[in-house]
C-alpha cells in the first residue's frame, strides 16, 4: 500500500504491506485524513517518532472479524489501551500508560491507504455527513473536551488563544454554553470564521481586558500560557491544549499567587462531536479547509500545514 | 521603633517612627515573627521589595478605635484588599488587583516593634495557645488552603514534596483526610516530624510510585513542577505552593498529554488553622522551631533560615 512516511525527512512509500488485522480490530480503508498541529510536532522531533503519521481520518471498513462493521464508513477514537489495567478497566484507555497512539505512538497512523483500530474505538459515521465534515469529529472531539472538563456555569467570560483549526473549534464549542466568548489571533482572514457564532475577535496586541474567567490556550506555542496567565482573573481557570514538547523559560508564580486553576487538555469525545456536527449543519467546517492534496503532495501538504497561514490541510486518499 | 528593613542588604534600623494607624485599622505590638520562604524570596528582589519584611507574626493590639481589640492578643490575615472593588465585594480580598499584602507588598511587614493592620483582618488568639503555637496560624491557614481548593474523597493518594515548614504542615493537613499521604524530602532529620501522624517519607531517589491523585509541590523552587509532573497519575492533581519569581526552562506539554489539574494556592484560611491547632494540643508544632532570634540578630536570623538546614527560624521582638 502507499503511505507517507516520516523518518528523518518526510517520504511517499509505494510498496508497504497492508497492516495486519488482529482479532477484534478492522482494517480501515482511509478516504481523507487531516494534519494537525501535533503531527507538525512529531515532524520536528516529537517523541521521536519513526513511522505513518496521521491521527485524523475518515475510512471505510475493509475487513474485520466483527462482521457488522465491513462497508461502515467510520471514524475512530485514537488511543488503545492494553485493555487489562486498572486504569482501562475504568474507561481510562485514553491514559493507560501501556496505550498505543494512532500515527502518534506505537501505532502507524492514518495517512496511508489503510491503517488498523479496534472495532471498540470506531464511530459509524451518518450517511447524510460528508466525509469533509466527518474527518473534523477528532479535532472536534478535542476541542468539547475542554466543556466536559471545566465546569460552567454559563456566565463566564472566555478568551481563546490562537486563531487555528483547534482554537476556532474551541471557540465554536464554548460558545454553545457562554454567551461570552473570544477568539484571539494574528490573523483576519481566520478569526472571521468565528462569525458563525457571533464570537468576539481581537488581535493579540489589542486586548484590554485581563479578567478572563476562562482561557483556552491552542496557540501550538510554549509560550502562549504566559500570555494567559496575564489575561487569566484571579482564581480563573487556564485551559492547556497545545502539545509542545520543546521547553520554555516560564515563571508559574502567577499561577501561585493568583491562585489559578491550569487543566491540561487532550482528546475528547467522538460520540459528542459527531453529534454536535449532526446537530449543526450551518456550521463552516469546510471552511476551515484550506487545501486537499493528493497523498502523492504529502510533502507539500506538509510545507503548507506548517506555513501559519492556512487553517486545515487535509490529504484525500482514497477519494 | 526598631524594625527589620530590607534594602539592598538587611539592616536593623532603631528610630522609626511608629505606623499611623488609619480608622478601623490596629496598632499591633509584635510579640514574635516568623521567617518564610516567600521573605527569602523578597530578600533575593523578588517583586522589587524594599521596606519591613514579615507576614507571620503574633501580637497584642496596642491601639484602635475599635476598643474592644485593645489588649488581645492576635493574629492577621495578611492581604487587604480596596474594598470598594467587585473581588472585594465577593469576599476575595485576597485576590483584589489593588490590594496591599503586609510585609510583601505595598504594606510595611511585622518584623518590628509595631505594624498595622485592619480589625477586619484580626483574629483573637485563645489564651491557652502560646506564642510559639500562634505564630503558625499562617502558615498552617496556608497548607489548608489545599483542602479548601482540591476536592477530595478520602481515598485519594497524596505526596507531597519538600520537607521545609511549608511542606510538613501539608502533610499533616492531608493526613487528617486522607489515609495514603507520603512526604519527600532530602533531610532525615525533618522528615522524622510527619512521624507525628504516621505519615509515609522517603527521600526523592527511591521513589518508586508515578501515580499519586494528588502532588503538592512545596520544595521552593522553580523546577519543582518537573518532579510533581512525573509523579502525578493522569488526570491527577498537582497543587503550586512555592511563590518563586525566577523562570525555569519547563516543558509542560505532560500536562496536556496526562490531562493533569495544576491548582496554584497562596493563602489560606485562618480561622480553620487556629481552629485545627487547638484541636490539636499533640500537634508537635514546637518542634518546626529550630531557633528563635531577637531582632539585633535578624542578619544572623536570616542567614540561619536561608542554609536549608532549619525549620522555622523565629524573631522574638516583645517576648
């Protein structure tokens, strides 16, 4: 099969043998995958990762030995826990230390022409949603999870740091329960996409208000929790969503002294993403696509997703 | 007055004028007072300090016009907010953006023969409790303040690291709500105090254990997160305790991938530490004391906290 590989640079192989498909697993045929910020991060050196990338994806079923998913057109939750730990047996598999990571962790990912997950961590995707809104239900998914962890009451105030697919994701999400919600960011063209909700948007230099009670921080920097920490109240809440492995000079007593809740933030809920997608059919997310390539473009797909001006740059594979 | 001041060095200074004491406001005549990790900090440039340090302190009310507080014998809560302000109004004075915090900010400290502070900010100590209990009303409100932040079952496993005052007095905090509580520190000689509620020490090499609910990181340094990051489970909690302004090169992203809960936590609550001392006559607080001062020997004073060796080093002022 074809798929991009990441070693030291980025190659297009032609000729790798399908996955096989242990017991309980499906082989998944891949239509349309997306590059995420993290997947940027693993190209540069993030936990050293050798392999097939991609953790977004839309597919369809080829084969399982669980016969009702063949020809189901599915998404899937991309951590797989050992499955006997006490950590998985309490619904954790997404921290179980011993858990493979599609295209992330022990496990080749997406961007290929098939890739392999339990058929436990699959989502039967509604015929009546296009595979272009489908491969948001991942991101998505990440960015509801930042509702499910921090409890609202719906009067907060919000601002959202980073004006990329996750942070309007974010925004979109959090605007669903605060009728107060910003979007911050270096560019025009993407923050008019929060629109949609009639969510506030400021460039970074132009903020005033320093008593946010909840900020979101998807910048992909390891810097941005310093700007949130100055826009954060006292006793407000700082949620992490940026996975930069790379180090930062930070001093964290504001954190201390302002007694400032940080939550660290990662994958989210598929079954409610999908929902909300279902649920919300005016929403722009393929505006959000700034361009589809082939996978034979992978390393342009790549060079493109990491120039900081488009939004999501997805990769059709099987079209 | 005499009054311990800190300007480029520490001076003794013995002709002060005594404070003006505002309406509503008390003179206080400082019996004894404490040094801190947050004064060593100040003494280092921590925000910029200049004047009489101090925050930890017991006293009797010398002058008011409220005249019932003539005489008693008190405590003080250390921040004083505006009051005019919507925190203020909410009850965090701790927390307003104007307020002046005593000995640290905007508010001469109480390593002196007099200080003042608000009647509102008094607590009247009980004639049974010495002044060498007294004195850790603040501290202990301090190590508190984790119980009131972190919402706990009783069945959650907690470390806590540092075995400076700071982090004893956590760890006999969480003893008395938690069953599985475990204090690591380099110095045998301090960690033999958690003794008193049989709680678990052990020094920072052999730990073995990564997956405690709940860290408090109370060393007094700035990479003391790094330590608590990679003892704490995923979705655990890790509790700031240690002011420190200078940076550290951090790397946070464990925070996102274990979805880690960072509560920053300064003040406390002083009623529940006076309440928790005096229920609590075993409580072996003497025994953080390693050398009370009188006030010609601060230099020495501080010295003597500064080494890492001691405990709570104390300023006899009017014994």
């Amino acid at each position: 099969m074809r798929a991009v590989v990441f070693d030291k640079s980025i190659e297009i192989e032609s000729h790798l043998p399908v996955p096989p498909v242990p017991l309980s697993w499906a082989l998944i045929r891949v239509h349309l995958a997306g590059i995420c910020g993290t997947d940027l991060q693993l190209r540069r050196g993030y936990r050293a990762f050798r392999g097939i990338p991609g953790h977004e994806f839309v597919g369809t079923v080829a084969e399982s030995d669980h016969f009702a998913w063949k020809g189901k057109r599915v998404v899937g939750e991309i951590n797989v826990g050992c499955g006997t730990c006490a950590g998985c047996h309490q619904g954790l598999q997404s921290h179980c230390g011993n858990r493979k990571v599609l295209g992330i962790s022990g496990l080749d990912g997406c961007m290929a022409d098939y890739c392999v997950l339990p058929v436990n961590n699959l989502f039967n995707v509604p015929d009546d949603m296009s595979d272009e809104r489908a491969v948001f239900i991942e991101p998505l998914a990440a960015a509801l999870e930042v509702i499910a962890q921090v409890k609202l009451s719906g009067k907060e105030r919000a601002i959202i740091l980073g004006d990329g697919p996750l942070g309007i994701l974010c925004a979109w999400a959090l605007s669903m329960v605060l009728d107060r919600v910003t979007l911050v960011g270096h560019h025009p063209e993407k923050l008019k996409l929060a629109k949609w909700r009639q969510i506030r948007t400021i460039t970074p230099d132009r903020i005033q208000d320093t008593s946010a009670d909840l900020v979101v921080e998807a910048t992909g920097t390891t810097t941005g929790i310093k700007h949130a920490m100055a826009l954060c109240r006292a006793r407000g809440t700082i949620v992490l969503k940026s996975t930069v492995e790379e180090g930062a000079h930070l001093n964290l007593s504001p954190l201390v002294v302002n007694e400032i809740t940080v939550v660290g933030s990662r994958c989210g809920p598929f079954k409610a993403a999908m929902d909300f997608i279902s649920a919300n059919r005016d929403m722009p997310l393929e505006d959000l696509i700034s361009n589809i390539y082939p996978m034979s473009d992978a390393k342009t797909a790549f060079a493109d997703a990491a120039n900081g001006k488009t939004l999501k740059t997805l990769i059709s594979i099987f079209p």
